[in-house]
C-alpha cells in the first residue's frame, strides 16, 4: 500500500525514475552478453590467441573468417618468414614491437597410415618462445616445450642459413609444359670503382631437371664505356653440373658459386669468347651482401609462366679480379648484385632494375606477356635502406624517352635513353628517375632463352632484349620522412 500511495503521489517523478531504472537495467544486460560474447570467443579454438595485435592477409573479413565462409577458407600470409624478420622483428620496429609469435592455426592436413589410408587432420604450428614471449603459451601437464633447430632458424637464422634458404636450386616440375625450356641461373653483376666498367656473370642449368635431357651454362658478359662489349660462354654437359634442393651452392664444370661459412658468396668462373674477338674470360670475385637488403623467394604462376626469382643481395661489395680480353682487373669494394630466377618462359617478356641511390637500394619489375592485347600488371618498386624493407610501391609504367641508338644485326635500334617511375600510396609518394648512359641490345628470335626456338619468336612485338646501364635519382617521402638519393644501377626491357 505504501509502495502503490508513493507512485500516485508523484506520478512523473515515479516514471522517470523507473524510465532510468529500466534503462539502467538494459545497459547492464548488454554489458554483460558483450562480455559473455567477448569470453567465449577468446575461448574459442579457431581463434588465436596471444598478443595485442594479430596480423591477416590484407582483405580478409574477420567475420567470415569466424563463421566460416567461403572468404575465410583457405588463407595464409604470403612470406610470413620475410614479413617477420624485415619488418615486425626488425629493428625499424624495435622500439614498438616487443615480441612477434607466427602460428598456424586449423591447417588440413592428410595422415596416411602404413596401410595406405588416409584421414584428414587438423593440424597447428607454433615456435614455443616466441609464442611464450606474447603471453600465449599453454599450460603444459607434463614434459617440456622448447624450441628445436628448426625453429631457431626460422627465427634467427645466419647469414649463412639465410643464403641457402633463398637460393636453393629447384627441380623442373614434373609434368610442366615446355618441360625442356626450363632454366635456372644464379647471376651476379659487377661495376668498377670508375663505374666506367661493368661484367654481367651467369651460371646456369636448363632442360628437364634432373631426369630428362638437361645441362649447364658459364655466360660471362663484359662491358665499358671505352670497350666493346663481349661474350664468353661455355656449355657443360649434366655430369659436370652440381646442384641442390636444399642449398645455394652450384657447380657448372669448372664454374662455382659458393656460399662461405659468414654467409659470403664465392663466385669462380672461366670461358672462351663467342663473338669472335678471340681470347678468355676468368672472373675470381667474393661478393658481400648487406645485411637485410634482399628480396624474398616469390614464385609466380599461370598459363603462360611458371617462374619464381629472389634477389638474395640486392646490395653488395665485390673483391677480387676479373680478366678479360687480356686484361685483368682487381677489385675491392665495387658495387654489386646478385640474383636467382628459375622457371619457364614463353611468350613473355619483362620491366627490370636495380640500382643504388645514396642510401637507398631500389628493385623494379614486372613480368608482362607479349601479347599487345593483354593488360600488364603494375611494377613492383621495392625499397631498403640500412634497416632492410622500408617501402613497397606499385607504379602502372615506365615512362620512357627513346633517343639513343644502338646497331643490332646491322639495323638501327631506338632505345631509352631516359625512363620515369612514379606513384602514391596515401601520403607516400616516391619517383624514380633513370637516365641512361650505355646501351646493348639483342635480338631474341636468334637463339634467347626460351624464346629464339619458338616458333612464334618470329611474330613478336617486341623481339629486342635491351640492357643499360646509368644513373639513378630517388626522391619522394615515406612515413612523413623524406627520401632522396642517387647512384648506379642496371636496367633492362625490350623493344
């Protein structure tokens, strides 16, 4: 009675306070189902737990993720390795970063039993310090969990593991199309201190790896701005080629490339001239990559290329001596690079360079098929500095001038003589400016790799292989930070 007399007395003080009651009541209900919700999903096996930030592919719906559409199956970071150690482990993030756990989570796996049945399995993946160091690392009933080798070396492995890692050989896929095209090469290119000469070294195997009809190649390409340019090659015969899956050493009969114990590569090799001028080519050199700066094995796909490439040392010091043509060359500190491409190319062709820009070491290219009516990914542009991976860009094309002339097979050859790089991602900008100083072209449809015993080598576009060499100027901002530098590097497209 008491209760019913307090609410008639003051009718709309009564239901405001009970309005506020209400909504307070309301309030609370939410608060706790949000918390409820937030409990039971961080309880829940399909997600990962550990950390304050979990990195996915870039696009991914986390919802779909969590309730299993198709737009959640079947996903992976592309390089997780790379994008651990150069940029969440790196030292550009060490003073944001405090511990970085990679993990596999929910992997279909297949288990076949002696007798020959299979079931499916789901599998996870972790390195148990690093997974320790985020705060997620399960309790453990019994034994230990530590790290093993193989975890080490995903998460700190040596300049020398590092190498072998990136530049193992591969074997021709089997059933690959065009199984006899196949080719595979280490190359490494070298610039005086003058920067006046340069040689381009190749060691390569090609044909059906390691069952089929195959062999080895020694190319040794000299260059300066007072020399003619000149070739030297040998072929060897598959029984003088060494080569493995699980490491970067190759041998092509005489011809080495080494890596040594502190992660250095040794480069040997020797041939005779093919063009005519006579004499013999000897390259000696040990070629030093700077830390961090390389570019991670990416393989490529489809109908009309089956390719993969990684740049190991995108910037390096060589020491050593290169003769030819009677003439011998020490070297010591002179700038270098090296490469590794591997896989099947037909009616394809490519935007490529690298050079040095002050500080800065940049890497463009694309692979394009030859079919004008086909629409050409953009570049990639990619940047290092001191630090290792510092900036990805994407430009849509190389702008170029062509006013200089080169004589292939007695014709005259425009090429560039000045090319344009340029693009914006949000706030970032950067530009590359070439401008070219020597040129060497050469014709494809005469015998190029996977291409001049094509019959439709003679129907090509663009049937000129062009190689420069010139200055490179780098200038733009990213992370609010200006860039800007300048060097040497070597460049090559098709006309």
């Amino acid at each position: 009675m008491l209760f019913l007399r307090s609410l008639l007395d003051r009718p709309w003080r009564s239901l405001l306070l009970l309005t506020g009651f209400g909504i307070g009541v309301g309030v609370m209900i939410v608060l706790l189902s949000v918390g409820e919700a937030m409990l039971t999903q961080a309880r829940d096996e399909r997600l990962v737990g550990g950390g304050e930030v979990t990195v996915l592919p870039e696009g991914l719906d986390v919802e779909v993720m969590k309730t299993g559409g198709l737009g959640g199956l079947y996903f992976s970071i592309a390089n997780a390795r790379f994008v651990n150690l150069q940029l969440l482990s790196a030292p550009r993030l060490g003073g944001l970063v405090r511990g970085v756990a990679p993990q596999i989570d929910g992997k279909l796996l297949y288990l076949r039993g002696r007798d020959g049945r299979e079931w499916p399995v789901r599998a996870a993946g972790e390195i148990p310090s690093a997974t320790a160091a985020v705060g997620a690392a399960p309790s453990l009933a019994d034994g230990a969990w530590r790290d093993d080798e193989g975890d080490r070396r995903w998460l700190r492995p040596t300049p020398f593991e590092l190498r072998h890692d990136l530049d193992r050989f591969h074997h021709t896929p089997p059933g690959a199309a065009d199984a006899e095209r196949w080719g595979e090469w280490h190359y490494f290119n070298v610039l005086s201190a003058d920067r006046r000469r340069w040689a381009f070294v190749t060691l390569s195997v090609g044909g059906d790896v390691p069952d089929g009809a195959w062999g080895g190649r020694v190319l040794i390409t000299t260059h300066g701005d007072d020399a003619p340019d000149r070739r030297y090659a040998v072929e060897v015969p598959a029984a003088a080629v060494r080569l493995s899956t699980t490491d970067a050493d190759l041998r092509v009969g005489d011809a080495s490339v080494t890596v040594l114990p502190d992660g250095r590569y040794r480069v040997v090799a020797a041939a005779p001239a093919i063009d005519g001028g006579g004499g013999r080519a000897e390259v000696d050199l040990v070629v030093t990559p700077a830390p961090r700066a390389y570019f991670p094995a990416v393989d490529l796909g489809g109908d009309a290329l089956v390719s993969g490439y990684a740049v190991p040392a995108l910037r390096a010091d060589a020491e050593g001596r290169i003769c030819a043509a009677g003439r011998c060359e020490t070297l010591a500190g002179a700038q270098a690079y090296h490469d590794h491409n591997w896989g099947v190319w037909r009616r394809v062709d490519w935007e490529w360079g690298a050079a040095r820009a002050g500080a800065f070491t940049f890497l463009y290219g694309r692979v394009q098929p030859t079919d004008a009516s086909a629409e050409a990914p953009p570049l990639l542009l990619y940047v290092v500095d001191s630090l290792g991976f510092l900036t990805l860009f994407r430009p849509e094309r190389v702008v170029y001038q062509d006013e200089r002339i080169v004589r292939v097979n007695g014709r005259d050859l425009r090429v560039p003589s000045r090319a344009l790089l340029a693009d914006a991602r949000g706030a970032d900008t950067l530009r590359v400016e070439l401008v070219i100083e020597h040129s060497t072209a050469t014709d494809t449809r005469d015998g190029f790799i996977g291409r001049g015993d094509d019959p439709s080598a003679a129907e090509l576009a663009r049937p000129y292989f062009v190689q420069m060499k010139g200055r490179a100027r780098l200038s733009g901002r990213v992370g609010g930070r200006v860039v800007a530098g300048e060097g040497t590097g070597f460049f090559e497209t098709y006309r």
